[in-house]
C-alpha cells in the first residue's frame, strides 16, 4: 500500500515539473537551494 503511495507521488511530481519552462525550473532549483541553505545553518 505505501509502495503505490510512493509511485504516486513520483507521478505528481513529474507532472508538475512537466508544467514548468526551462526558466521557472532553474527559479525553483534556487529557491529550493536557498530555502535548504537556511535550514542548514
């Protein structure tokens, strides 16, 4: 059961990265970079 919750999520996932230009994805990719930076300090 948790195994097909996994796979679905992996689906989500993908969709949503299918939904983004070259130019949002690189914009996320920083965001999230700086976002776990804060986290880590």
């Amino acid at each position: 059961m948790g195994d097909k919750g996994s796979k679905d999520k992996g689906k989500r996932e993908q969709q949503k990265k299918a939904l983004l230009t070259p130019k949002e994805k690189r914009k996320a990719k920083n965001e999230k970079k700086n976002n776990s930076g804060v986290i880590g300090t």
